[in-house]
C-alpha cells in the first residue's frame, strides 16, 4: 500500500501569546501543496521484524527520530493485535528543515495508512489527535485541504473556498539553516495585523503587504540573502511571495506559466507547480 505525503505552505504566519508551557500560540493559514511530495509504502515483512527503509534526501538522525516510525510504534502500542511486522519504504523528495512540513506529512500519511492497511477505522478526528503527539502540524496533513489554525496549530478550522490552482506556485529552497529557536526569541507576540479567515475574501493581488510572515524580520536579518530572493521573486512578477514557516524556503504565486530565474551565491533548489 503507497502513499504520498505532500508538502505545505503557510499563507500567512503570527506569532500571537509566548505560552508558559513553553509553546508560542500562532495564526497561519496551511494549505496543502500536493505537487510536491514524498512517497510512502508498506507492505508485510513476512516474518522479518519492521524495518524502516529510507531513500532520496538526507534525514538527520536515526530512524527512532523518524515520524514515520514514530507513527508506527504509536499505532503499535494501542493496536498490538492488528498491527502487524511492516518493511516501510519512505523516498524524501520534500527538501528537511525548510518549512515545508515533509516530516510532519510522512507522520500523519503513516497513521492514515495504516489506518487503511490495519483496518482500524478511526476516524479522521481520532487520527488527528494522535498526530498531534507526533507534532504541533501533523494533525494538518490528516485532514490535508486549506485551513486556519491557531495554537499551537492544531486547532483548525477549513478554508473551503481558498483554492490556488488558478496560479503557478514557485519554491524556493536554499541550501540554508534557519534556527527557529533564535528566530522564535527574536519575535515580540503581537495581535496580528490581518484576520487571516477573511483570506479567501482577498484577491491574491492584493495580499502584499497585508498577509505576513512574524518569521520573517528576524530570519533575513540572520540570513539577508533570503530577503534578496524575495525581492527578486517579486522583481520578476510574482503576485505574493512569502517565507513559509520559520524558513528557509520561500514560495511565490505566479500568474500561470510564469516563474522568476534567480541570481544568487546561495545553493538552491526550485520547484514549479501548476
């Protein structure tokens, strides 16, 4: 049984309450990006113990850090009896440590999977609270279509009518570390400047300037080369672009068929979908 976990992109992000727990409260906007994914497959180990096979890009760690795994043992310990011995085969095509949300895709895609092959029949709220302790946005991918959440971004409400497929969608991933933690202690919460549930009310056209990013002051102020991309992406007729996340890819939304061609020292990757 295969899927394929897809990334994401935050169209808009506020920093909004520094917790006690030690959390921050956030309002962002997830939509799914099903143009760029990975690919997840299981099948019985046939008398072997489960085996977490992983190819393509480079996963820090070792596989018991791996959400994929992660998931698997969560299903493991509350269904003993259904959950058999697995060969999992995980190919990482969603660049790590970007923003993108692959890590916490291949989790929530793992649960719905086995979901599937186990024949558990959870429902998708059943699924979505387990991944919550897999990670703060897991519980995203188990629904998977646009939504507003606040948080830690696991309370969501759907966005049904906020639809991009009328637009290119470019992404940039530089070959850059951002630190979220520094980034994180860099930002002053704040009540933010746009509600972001009237977005599908707004024309894309019109989203520069009102729709932000709080990660974005402290990152290209670490890594001013990001800040040069985006200006480069607009530069080149983009109608929004955006760091996504706390970084370091950044999307931008292009009229179809358009997309920009950079100039920088950085090492990069770019992807297209339409």
């Amino acid at each position: 049984m295969i899927s394929f976990p897809n990334s994401k992109i935050n169209l808009g992000l506020y920093v909004t309450n520094r917790r006690n727990d030690g959390y921050h409260d956030l309002e962002t906007v997830f939509y799914p990006v099903t143009g760029l994914h990975d690919a997840l497959e299981i099948v019985p180990a046939n008398g072997r113990a489960t085996q977490l096979h992983m190819e393509g890009k480079r996963v820090e760690g070792g596989y018991e850090q791996n959400l994929v795994w992660k998931a698997y043992e969560l299903i493991k310990e509350r269904f003993p009896a259904k959950t058999p011995a697995l060969d999992i085969h995980l190919l990482k095509n969603i660049p790590t440590g970007a923003g993108l949300g692959g890590g916490s895709a291949d989790g929530a895609f793992m649960l719905k999977l086995l979901n599937d092959f186990c024949r558990l029949e959870l429902t998708s709220a059943a699924l979505a609270e387990m991944a919550l302790l897999l990670g703060s946005d897991c519980p995203f991918f188990i629904y998977n279509t646009p939504q507003f959440a606040t948080g830690r971004g696991e309370q969501m409400s759907p966005l049904p009518h906020l639809d991009l497929s009328g637009y290119g969608i470019q992404i940039i991933c530089p070959h850059v570390h951002v630190s979220t933690k520094t980034a994180f202690g860099m930002i002053t919460p704040r009540k933010p400047l746009f509600d972001l549930r009237h977005l599908p009310e707004l024309p894309v056209t019109q989203w520069k300037g009102k729709v932000n990013n709080d990660f974005e002051d402290p990152v290209f102020m670490q890594h001013p080369e990001l800040l040069n991309i985006k200006k480069q992406l607009y530069s080149q007729g983009a109608l929004y672009a955006s760091l996504t996340g706390s970084g370091s890819a950044i999307y931008a939304l292009f009229d179809k068929g358009r997309k920009a061609s950079l100039s920088t020292s950085l090492m990069y990757s770019s992807y297209y979908i339409e």
